[in-house]
C-alpha cells in the first residue's frame, strides 16, 4: 500500500489550532479522527469531522481502545497544558505512531517534544510574533522564514532594478537573493529566469538568507 494513499490522521485536542487543522484537513479529503476531553468541544466538532471522540490522550489504556496504533500519522495539538501535550506526544511514541506533529507554546516545550520523540514540532504562536516582527519592519509584503536563516520574501520590485533583464541587473551577485517569480499587474504569479525584465508595479517572490532578503527589500 502506498503511504500516500493512507489519509488519516488522529488530531489529539480540538482546541483553536487543532479544530483548523482538522477542518482544513477534511475539507482536503482526509479522514480525520479528533479527540478532546472536553465534550463540548467533542460535540461541536462532531458533525464536521469524519470521527471524534472524547478521551484522554494521556491514559494509555484510551489511546490503545480508540485503535491509535493503526495510525500512521498524528497531530498533538494541546498548547497550554504542558504537561499533557509531553505525556500525550510520548504516549503516541510509545504506540509507534510513525508521523508525530506537536504543537508547542516555546521553544523549550519544542525540544522537550523532540527529545520525547515528537518527529515535526511547530510553534505557531512565536513563529508568528516573529514574522509579523519582520512585516511590520520592514517593507515585505509577504514573508516565510523557511528555517533558520533562509527565507522567502514577497516585495515590490525596486526601481533600480526596473527596464533590464534580471541577469544584466547582476541582482544575484549585488544582493546575493535569487527572484524566484514575478506577478505583472493584473496578472497571477510566473516563475522568472534570467532573462524576466522588471517593470513598474510587479511584485516578486525572492529567495535568499534572511538578511539578504530583507536587505534588498528596503532597496526602493
Ligand atoms: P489552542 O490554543 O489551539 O486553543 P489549547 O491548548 O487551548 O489550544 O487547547 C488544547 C485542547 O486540547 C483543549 O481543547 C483541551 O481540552 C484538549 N486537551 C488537553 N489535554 C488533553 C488530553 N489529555 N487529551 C485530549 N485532549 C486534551
């Protein structure tokens, strides 16, 4: 069986984070199973997702009864409880759950979660505090640090750079980011080469170490 043929997933807490995800997950075709121990949050989920159930993601012997082990992949989105989030992820480690996703409220709760054995850790609340942090800087329209030091950033084109193909603007060399696309006015996204001429009004993707992308979009 191919392993992307299998789209289920167990999403343990349906609190702000794990409800989207679920939802968002179903709504892409997958079959979801979410489990909370709240009831109301279990019933108000109840319709939307293929599965839920109320239990304790902690307790061993609920985990084995709700079939956990036959998953492939999970998602542990409990933040503010600590305490649960690392019993929870650390019980689904020990079910051998292949794909383990882990939601964590720092940096420290992360690593505990890998050392745990959580297999992806994200940090949505700080991933983006910091990411606002560099739109609100700076002049970047859009902005992902993909890891740590490279980033992709969306942002005018700047009017040095207008007229002339991007290999004779030497923009690779002078500010050391690569344009990846380029949207004409009115038009959607294209990817660019060597050869794309800026003119006034696109908006380009550029890629690049995250100083370099932020350097060259203060450029005007
Ligand atoms: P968010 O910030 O995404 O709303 P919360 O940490 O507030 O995240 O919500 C996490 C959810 O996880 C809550 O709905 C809570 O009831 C649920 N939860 C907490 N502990 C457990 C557990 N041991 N088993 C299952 N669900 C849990």
């Amino acid at each position: 069986r191919n392993r992307n043929d299998d789209k289920s997933v167990l999403v343990i807490g349906l609190g702000r984070f794990g409800s989207s995800l679920a939802l968002e997950l179903v709504n892409r075709g997958w079959d979801v199973l979410g489990v909370d121990t709240s009831p109301r949050l279990v019933q108000t989920y109840a319709d939307a997702l293929t599965h839920t159930v109320i239990a304790d993601a902690t307790d061993e012997e609920a985990l084995r009864q709700i079939g956990a082990s036959n998953f492939n992949r999970a998602v542990v989105a409990i933040g503010t409880h600590l305490e649960e989030s690392i019993l929870a992820t650390s019980q689904l480690v020990d079910l051998g759950v292949s794909t383990i996703w882990a939601k964590a409220t720092s940096r420290r709760h992360g690593r505990i979660l890998e050392q745990v054995g959580a297999h992806h850790v994200v940090l949505p609340e700080h991933d983006m505090g910091e990411r606002v942090a560099h739109l609100l800087s700076g002049q970047m329209l859009d902005y992902v640090e993909l890891e740590e030091g490279f980033s992709l950033g969306k942002t005018k084109a700047p009017k040095e750079l207008l007229g002339k193909s991007l290999r004779e603007t030497g923009v690779r060399q002078e500010y050391g980011i690569t344009v990846v696309s380029v949207k004409r006015m009115g038009a959607e996204f294209t990817y660019a080469t060597q050869e794309t001429v800026l003119n006034k009004g696109d908006v380009i993707v550029v890629a690049g170490r995250t100083d370099d992308v932020e350097r060259f979009s203060e450029i005007v």
